[in-house]
C-alpha cells in the first residue's frame, strides 16, 4: 500500500547541529554611503533606540544620518583592516568561528558566524545552516552581559527568520556570560598577560562597558546589574579594590542620561587628580571593535593625556586568543546539552 509520499520527500538531509556566533555589527565599507546604510539599519532598531517613532524618524532621517556617517568612517578609518577591507570585528569574528569548529571537534556540529547589523546577516546564515542540513541551531550572542537592545535584538532578527521559514530548525539561544567562572578567569589572565608586557605599573584600572539610556534600566533591563557583578567578581579574581578597578560606561549617544560614571569624564578627572598610569579593560565586548580600538584606545587615551596622564593602556579584548575561545567554546558545550 502506498503512503502517499515520494522518496524525494522522504529524503532528508543527514541531521546535524548549527553553531551561530552572532555579534553586533559591522559597515561595508567606511565611505560616507556605506556608513549611512548601516548606522539606517543600526538606529532604526526599535530595541537601541526606544522613542517616539515619528520624533525619532525626523531625527534620524533629518540630523543624524546627514552628519553622523560622515565623522564615524572616520573613525572606522582608523582601524580599517586594509589587507582584508573589512572592519576588525569582522576579522575577529570571523577567526572566532573557524578556531571553534576544531576545539569543539564534533563532525556533527557546523559552526558559522553572523553581524545583527550589516553582512552577513543573521537570516542568511541560518539560511545557510538549515540548507547545509542542521534541524538544530544554538544561537549565541557574543554579549557577556544581557541587554534588550543586544541579545534580545538578535533574537528578534533570528525569529523573524524563522517565521519564514516553512520547515523550522530548533532553536536555542545561549543566555548571557556575565558571572561564568571560565569568563571571570580568562578576562583576569588577560589583563594579567598584559600587564607583563607594560612598562609602567597602573595606579588605577577601568572596567568601561557600553552605556545605556537610564530609562532602559528604571523599565527593567538587567544590564547594568550583570556589568556591576562581571566588575566585581573580576575585582575578586585580580585582588583590586573599588577604587582600584572603577566600574565605567561609555559610547552615550543623544541627551538622555546614561547609566554613570562616563568612561570619557572618569579618564578625565582621574588624570586631573593627580593619576599619572592608566589601564582600560572592556569586559563587555567579546572582540575588539571601533568603540574599543578608536574610542578607548585612541579617543580616551587623548583625553588622558591631554588632561595631566602620562601612561595608558588599552587592554586588548578576549578576541580569538585561547583564553576567548575557551570562554566561548565552555558556553557551547554547556547549551548543547541533549543534543550532543
């Protein structure tokens, strides 16, 4: 008796298991029609930005993307990977992805990456890993700390792309970092291996994390708990006070008040005080990126100097150093449980 079904319906790819590293976002390019589409793309997210949508349109469409394209490729210039002709997240990223794969050594497991914002995209590449055969997808934020206008954002872009999508992989999401003892150690052992290579002795350390509207944390995002946590277990680990390691935000953007202190007014006022050594750790991104390389490094390492410092250090971000991957590799196999 026939069922009904042709063997070409019944032939199914063999099953496998999709790993998605997703981070924030990176332009084409840094001429000023590239920037504009993406910065378009970035702050018509309704998750970064949460305000009067016909107010923030005009603002948008009228002021920021006439002016802001222009300044932030110059600023991506400063750190533009010429011999790839692509951003340093992208290279990172990329690099994280493909040192996965062998460290998870699985012949079941494809791992991939993706940007929230920009190329290539979130859709796109669970396109990619349904078609290369995974009924399965573990979707994981490069974000130690949960924010709605981060990991949540990437869920919304990965759920709208499986909505149109008739035959659904399942999808699990790997939940925020911020308090993982692999994490805590490995940003410690960076800093550590860091320090080594300085020829001055920092007074006082920095742990600068993205800012965020206040607004954001009153309506009951996490955020700013998870970094005050991440701050203090890293403390902990290093064996510093609070005056020692200073929990900062920075990259505020419009009028609203962001959650404080300001990396940029800390950095200031520490060298007006008398403070003459600085390090700067940014613990809350998973790759180096233009607000660590252009903004930290570059941006706050000026107003340093210009204010009285002698000495700054950037510390470079976990990347895709072995102690990046661990992190990121001890979260996978953690949210692979049962699949595995």
């Amino acid at each position: 008796m026939s069922s009904g079904i042709s063997s070409a319906q019944s032939d199914f790819p063999a099953r496998r298991i999709g790993v998605l590293l997703v981070n924030l976002g990176t332009p084409d390019a840094t001429d000023y029609w590239s920037m504009r589409r993406y910065l378009k793309e970035f702050l018509s997210d309704r998750r970064v930005i949460e305000e009067n949508r016909l107010k923030w349109w005009l603002v948008l469409n009228l002021i920021v993307l006439s002016v802001r394209p222009g300044r932030k490729g110059r600023d991506y210039e400063k750190i533009w990977n010429r011999a790839r002709n692509e951003s340093p997240l992208m290279t990172i990223t990329r690099a994280q992805a493909e040192k996965l794969a062998p460290l998870l050594d699985d012949n079941r497991l494809t791992v991939d990456w993706a940007m929230r914002y920009g190329n290539p995209s979130i859709a796109l590449k669970l396109d990619a890993l349904q078609r290369a055969g995974c009924d399965r997808i573990l979707l994981v934020p490069l974000y130690p700390q949960y924010a709605a206008a981060t990991t949540a954002t990437v869920c919304d872009k990965a759920f709208d792309a499986l909505a149109a999508m008739r035959a659904q992989p399942a999808l699990r999401v790997a939940p925020a970092y911020y308090d993982d003892p692999v994490y805590i150690d490995a940003l410690a052992r960076s800093i550590e291996r860091h320090l080594a290579t300085l020829d001055f002795q920092p007074e006082v350390f920095l742990a600068s994390f993205h800012g965020m509207p206040e607004e954001y944390v009153r309506q009951g995002d996490p955020y700013a708990g998870q970094c005050a946590e991440t701050t203090r277990l890293l403390r902990a680990r290093l064996g510093l006070d609070e005056q020692r390691l200073r929990l900062t935000f920075q990259s505020r953007f419009g009028p609203a008040e962001w959650l404080k202190p300001y990396t940029d007014k800390t950095v200031e006022q520490l060298a007006r005080k008398g403070v003459k050594r600085l390090a700067v750790v940014t613990p809350g991104f998973a790759a180096d990126c233009l607000e660590t390389l252009e903004e930290i490094a570059m941006e706050n390492a000026g107003i340093f100097r210009a204010a009285g410092g002698e000495a700054f250090a950037a510390i470079p971000c976990l990347n895709d150093s072995e102690d990046g991957l661990r992190v990121i590799a001890g979260v996978v196999r953690r949210e692979l449980g049962g699949w595995l």
